[in-house]
C-alpha cells in the first residue's frame, strides 16, 4: 500500500508540474521516473517494460516523413497555392484553411501543421487587412477534430489505439464520420461568430498579393517528392497492414508501417537524410517515454486497478452514462491537463474497467474516450500541442490572442462538437455498431 501511495504521489506531482509550465515537461517526465526507481517501486527493467514501443516506434516514422516534408517547403507551398487558388478572398481563406488545416492533422503530426500554418495564416491575414486570431483559433479546433478521425491523427489516439487494440481503419470508420459532424459544426459556428471581422479594415495592396509566388516556398523539389512519396506508402501500410498480415504472410506491424517507407526514403535522400534526421522532433518522444513509465508505476502498484473498479463501481450497467462521462470528462480534463499524458493514464484505466462484468464494450468506450480528449483540448490555449504553438506563433509575431479571446471563441465551439459527438455515441450505441 506504502508503494501505492507513494506512486501516486509521484505522478500527481509530474502531472502538477507540467500543467504549471513551470519547467520543461520531458525533463518533468524524465524526473518522475526516476523517482520511482529511487523509491524502488519498481526495477529499471521493469519500467523499460511498461514503454509500448509501438507507440514510439510509429511516432518516430511519421515524425520522420513530416520532417522531410516540412523542410521540403510543402506545409508553405500548399498554402500559398490554397489562398492563390482562393484569390485571397477572406471569406473563402476562413472557410477553406481550417479544412486544411483538419484533414492534414487526420494524417500528420498537428503540431508541425499548425507551426507552419500559424504564421503563415498570420502574415496573410497581415496583408489582407484583416484580424487574424478567430481564423488561427479555427484552424487550431479544426485540426484538433480532425485528428480524431485517425489512428495517426493526435497522439492520444496513437496510445489508446495501440496499447488496447485498434488501428488505422478502426478509428476512420468509428471516428471518422463523427469528426467530419463536429468539424463542420464547428467551421459554421466559428464563421458566423467570426464574418464581421473578415472585413479588410484598409486598402489591400494587390502587388504585395501578387509577390507571393507559391513556387518560391520549395526549397527542395528532389526532397519534396520523395517525402510525399513516403507519405503516401505509410498511409497505404497504415490501411492495408492487416491483410498484408493475413494474405501475404509480411509481419507489417503498424510501426513498421510508418518506420519502413521513412528509412527508405532517408535512402533515397542520400547526404541530405542527416539533415531531416537532426530536424526530428525527438523532445516529444522522449516525453512519452518518461509518461510511459510514470503511470507505469501506477499500474505496477494496482493504484489503476483500485480507480477501475471505483468507476465501474459506480456505472455498472449503466452503459451509456459511463459513455457519456467518459467523453466529457475527457473533454474537460483534456482542456486543463495536456491530453497526451491524460490519455496515457485512461488507456490502463479502460484496460482495467473492461475486465469488470456489466460494462460496454471496450472499443465504444476507447471512440468515447478518444474523442474527448482530441476535441476537449479545444478548451483552453494548453489543452493540446497544437493550440501551444499557434498561441505561442502568434505571440513571436507581436500579436498574443489572449486566453480571453481564445476562450470566447472555443468554448461554444468545442461544447457544440462534444454534444455532436455524445448524439453520435449514443446512436452507435443503440444500433450496435462499435
């Protein structure tokens, strides 16, 4: 019991910690894992243990693909091409770029998109006179709904998915129509709200539009092509890996998937490929790693187990209002904590409660879970990765949104989007398909 409390204490403390922002959240992540190994709670092997792999080994694919492309020019080149195509007209740019900005997410890393698409949508909305936060905001809701459609889409899914079970096609099925619901909800709420301020406050100059040249944004033609080339073979694992499994006999595992047609293509990159593996975001790795481990030490003492059976404690048989807590628990808790190590902590604690008689299915429970955490990190500027850097963007560029502003505009969306997504549960629910 001694050890219960004592790793309890640990992780509350970590997750205390990296909500205060007060320090770098993998050293936060890293130290909470080595205090476990120094209160013996468990030995180092045992904490290796309890890091899926999988989950890394995926990440660490795509992040490497997003990485050559991202250097390549793509996210700018898309753009720009998007807006030209658009004609710069503001009400089209509002419309169009946090589709964009959504279905990107549902296939790479949203952190890269939104980093690239921040300041660009900034600089753009700088020369077309109008203001830029309610159209930043929306693409960073967006690409938060739109994440939730995919396996691959925002971290949480990545762990839910692969430490119980589900994959690519199993959240594009049972996501994937709900995200696209939520997601347009919530682009029609954002340019209602927002339309007024679409209206260019000045006299756009047309020369500085025209001097955008999409073409200039590629930095490296050879790399870029590569890169989508990989991109669309991971992808392509991604959906097809279990028949690959069946049919042909290929052990294609989901971080094979990713991690296959990303070493090929450093190939195929020859000198350059040092350049994109330098680039790789390896701090949110190893923050996952640390995370792994620190609510490892939750599970090894059975501290999971105890808050497992208080849940189903509570809800047994009453399938569709633990349904329905699970999603806006989620979602609230989602917009104070940082949704990955939240996510983390449900996916033991789903593994537990399924184990209890009288519960719903696993699988209705991860989508409940799932779409909680993607789309309740809306809430706040610190509720996902995506909305830190935007924010953040922003404020390098001299303009901060203001937590204010942020939630003025986020809160109804993301409330509109979780109860479009409570609906659809509830529907799944009685026509059994989960």
């Amino acid at each position: 019991m001694n050890n219960t409390i004592i790793a309890l204490v640990i992780f509350i403390l970590t997750y205390v910690t990296i909500i205060t922002e007060k320090a770098n959240r993998t050293v936060v992540a890293f130290m909470g894992a080595l205090l476990l190994l120094i209160f013996k709670i468990f030995t180092l092997n045992e904490s290796i243990g309890f890091i899926n792999w999988e989950t890394i080994g995926l990440l660490f694919g795509m992040f490497v693909i997003v990485t050559a492309l991202s250097s390549a020019g793509f996210f700018k080149y898309l753009a720009l091409v998007i807006a030209k195509w658009l004609k710069y007209s503001p009400t089209k740019i509002f419309i169009f770029f946090p589709i964009v900005t959504g279905l990107l997410a549902g296939f790479m890393d949203s952190i890269t998109v939104m980093l690239f698409f921040a300041t660009l949508t900034y600089e753009l909305c700088r020369m077309l006179k109008i203001e830029a936060a309610p159209l930043i905001i929306t693409e960073v809701l967006l690409a938060n709904i739109g994440g939730s459609a995919t396996l691959v889409g925002d971290p949480p899914n990545v762990i839910l998915g692969l430490k119980l079970g589900f994959y690519f096609n199993d959240f594009v099925i049972h996501n994937g129509p709900i995200a696209i619901l939520a997601g347009a909800a919530t682009l029609f709420y954002c340019y209602v709200v927002s339309r007024k301020k679409l209206v260019p406050k000045e006299e756009v100059s047309k020369l500085e539009l025209d001097q955008m040249n999409p073409n200039d944004a590629i930095v490296d033609r050879r790399q870029l092509k590569i890169a989508l080339a990989a991109f669309g073979v991971a992808v392509l694992f991604l959906i097809t890996h279990i028949y690959i499994q069946k049919y042909l006999y290929i052990p294609l595992t989901v971080p094979l998937a990713a991690m296959l047609p990303a070493f090929v293509m450093l190939i195929f990159l020859g000198k350059k490929a040092g350049d994109v593996i330098v680039k790789v975001d390896y701090e949110v790795i190893l923050f996952f790693i640390g995370l792994f481990i620190v609510v490892g030490g939750l599970e090894h003492t059975g501290a999971i187990k105890i808050f497992a059976n208080f849940i189903t404690n509570i809800f047994k048989n009453n399938h569709m209002e633990l349904i329905s807590t699970l999603l806006w628990g989620s979602g609230f808790a989602s917009g104070i904590i940082d949704n990955v190590p939240f996510a983390l902590s449900m996916a033991y604690v789903l593994d537990n409660i399924v184990k209890f008689a009288g519960v719903p299915a696993l699988s209705i429970m991860v989508w409940a879970t799932s779409q909680g955490t993607d789309i309740g990190g809306n809430f706040t500027p610190i509720g996902a990765s995506a909305n830190v850097v935007a924010y953040t963007a922003m404020e390098k560029k001299g303009h901060s949104i203001g937590w204010g502003r942020w939630l003025k505009l986020a809160v109804p969306a993301t409330f509109i989007a979780l109860t479009i997504c409570n609906i659809a549960l509830y529907l799944k629910y009685l026509i059994g398909f989960y």
